[in-house]
C-alpha cells in the first residue's frame, strides 16, 4: 500500500510544477491482540424462595496491527499543458528509511466464560457454582439473623477466583426480598400479612429514600424523567426508549417510543408519532403483533388514546416482567390509511429502570 503525503510545492519553470512528497510502503503487518477478563456478579430476586446469582467472566479484547513501514523522499516534476498533465518526472532524494508503528487501537467485547474454581461465600457459607457460573441460595437456609441483616442492607457477598478476590455488596432490592423472608420464617399464616406489610412499608420509605439518588445517577440507555410531590411523596417515573428503526407513514416517517411510567399505577405504551388507523367495530381497541426476543409472534387487541397517537397494553407489570429479562421487542401496527409496519426496540437497561419503577409504583 502507497500513501502520498503533501510536503509542499512551488511553481517552476517552463510549465513545470515540482513536489515533494513522501511515499509510504507497509512492508510487513502482524495483528496484535491482548484479551482482559473480568468476573462480574449478577443477582435475581424474583423468586421469594430462592436468593440466586450468576457469577461469569467477562472478555474484553483490545486489538491492533503492528506494521513496518518505509518511508522514501520523493521529488515529483510535472509539466503542465492546458492545465493537464502531460509529463511526469519521479527522483528518489537519498535513501529509505524503515519505521515501525501500531495501527490505532480497538476494545470490543469477546464474549463470557465460566469461572473455573470460583468459590461465593455468603454469610460465612461456600455456595457452590453450576457450570454456567449460576448459584442460589434457599430463604430456607437463611437463619432469621442473616435475613435481618439483609434486609438492613449489611448483607454482601465474596467472590474468590484466579483473578482474585472480590466483596460485593447486595443491591437495594435484597432488602425488600429479605424482609419478606424474614416475614415469612417467622409469623404464622394469620400475622404473616399484617408483619409484612409493615416490613415491606419500612423496606420500601429505605428503597424509596435511595430512589432519587438511584435516577440522578441513572446512565443506561433509557431516556429517564421523574417528579417528586412533596405533599403525598409520591414518585412519577417515566422511561422512554426510541425504536430502532423509523416506520413509513402517509406522510412521511414516524419514531416509535417504547414508553413504561409510573403515575396513578403501572403504564406500559408505545407512543406512534402518527395516528393508528381505527378498525371497524373495535371502538377504542386496535391489533398490534408483537414478539419477545425468538418467541412465537402474538396478535394483541391494545387500547389506543384519544388522540390516537399511542396505543396501551394490558397487564403492564406482566409484561414489564417479561421484557426486562429479554433483548429485543418487535412491534407492528397499522399507521392511519397506511399498510402495517414493523420496528423493534432495544431493552438494554430495562431491567434496572423497571426496578426503579417498582418503588415508585409498588403493588
């Protein structure tokens, strides 16, 4: 490969234009990797009988090319006729010179792998890993003083592998899971509903006490608004994720945005940036198909608004479950005197905002 770099250039004589320049020559190139691995923690609460994790390492590869290049002086005489080229004269000025330089660097994700010989201890317990680097840990084996002091937000874990040792401490999410258990191990069926309704209200004035610094702090990919009324504390979060594709519409192109609020209660939307096209005998209603990652597409009857510019799903807390531990969300719907189309949105970060949203909307 030849590269010409501009030195200069000055007018000569009899039509002739003189340049110096520097050819470069990439004589050898050997690509250049250095791979890190991290061990990462992940922690899911959704089962009240089980406090389960996955422990999984990282791979971060950072790539380049180290490349031998020569480098030769060159002085380039043209004459010139009419404005065009018509003669070329090329003089090498001494000798080439050899250099050696890294093409510019790139990080990019390798994948994960199992942490082999990772140990988790937690409260004095080793847990043993599964081979995809998941582990739990029963309520059941938790005696009532571990599960206090989870629910206070003392509780950690330790993880040792080859890559060292790391305490990690849980989320604010374990407190309200080991309240509960603790609730639930130490009442009997009658009191049982009334101890956990006061452990969860304490456990969530803590969650919601963390909450406004958890959304100023929030960086994730989902666009995050939020107000607080001083009067009645209560909290309105909305999260708000644009499609990844715009949708052709009569006139022009529309933006889907994957809407998920918290107001009076749970809301889950797409906000259309057009109108929806009414069907005939549904009144208020509108079919919409969606799909969850490779599951099976579904036909949905979904209620519109009055300005018909987003259309409302039912049961938003269960498909707020759902989508947060999936990738992607394809949507279709029929545009006003328009064929249907399809876009799809990412729901990286999901998962997080719908956990901020639980505290501020709580059953």
């Amino acid at each position: 490969m030849v590269a010409l770099v501009w030195m200069g250039s000055q007018a000569a004589w009899a039509g002739w234009v003189q340049r110096n320049v520097e050819e470069e020559t990439v004589q050898s190139s050997e690509a250049q990797e250095v791979r890190q691995s991290t061990v990462h923690t992940s922690f899911d609460f959704s089962d009240p009988a089980l406090l389960e994790g996955h422990t999984r390492l990282v791979v971060t590869c950072e790539r380049w090319e180290s490349q031998m290049v020569q480098i030769a002086q060159v002085i380039i005489k043209e004459k010139l006729r009419a404005g065009e080229v018509v003669k070329t004269k090329r003089k090498l000025v001494g000798n080439p010179r050899t250099v050696a330089r890294d093409t510019p660097h790139t990080k990019e994700d390798c994948g994960e792998e199992s942490v082999a010989g990772a140990q988790v201890e937690l409260f004095g317990r080793v847990v043993e890993l599964g081979p995809d680097g998941t582990w739990s840990v029963a309520r059941s084996e938790l005696r009532t003083d571990q599960l206090t002091r989870l629910s206070r937000g003392s509780g950690s874990v330790e993880v040792r592998s080859d890559h060292g040792t790391q305490t990690l401490p849980f989320p604010p999410e374990a407190e309200l899971w080991a309240a509960r258990a603790k609730t639930q191990a130490n009442v009997t069926q009658t009191q049982r509903a009334e101890t956990q309704q006061r452990t969860d209200d304490q456990s969530r004035q803590r969650l919601l006490a963390q909450l406004p610094d958890r959304l100023q702090q929030y960086q994730g990919p989902w666009e995050l608004a939020w107000e607080h009324a001083p009067v009645d504390g209560r909290y309105t979060v909305t999260a708000r994720q644009q499609a990844e594709t715009r949708v052709a519409t009569k006139q022009g192109s529309a933006l889907p945005a994957l809407v998920a609020r918290c107001g009076d209660d749970v809301d889950l939307f797409v906000e259309l940036d057009t109108r929806v096209q009414d069907e005939l005998g549904l009144r208020e209603l509108v079919t919409v198909m969606v799909r969850v990652d490779g599951d099976d597409p579904q036909e949905l009857r979904v209620t519109r608004s009055g300005d018909r510019e987003a259309v409302f799903f039912d049961e938003p807390r269960r498909w707020l479950d759902a989508l947060a531990s999936a990738d992607r969300f394809f949507f279709r719907f029929t545009p006003h005197r328009a064929t249907p189309v399809d876009t799809t949105f990412a729901l990286d970060g999901l998962k997080d905002v719908w956990s901020m949203i639980q505290v501020a909307c709580p059953i």
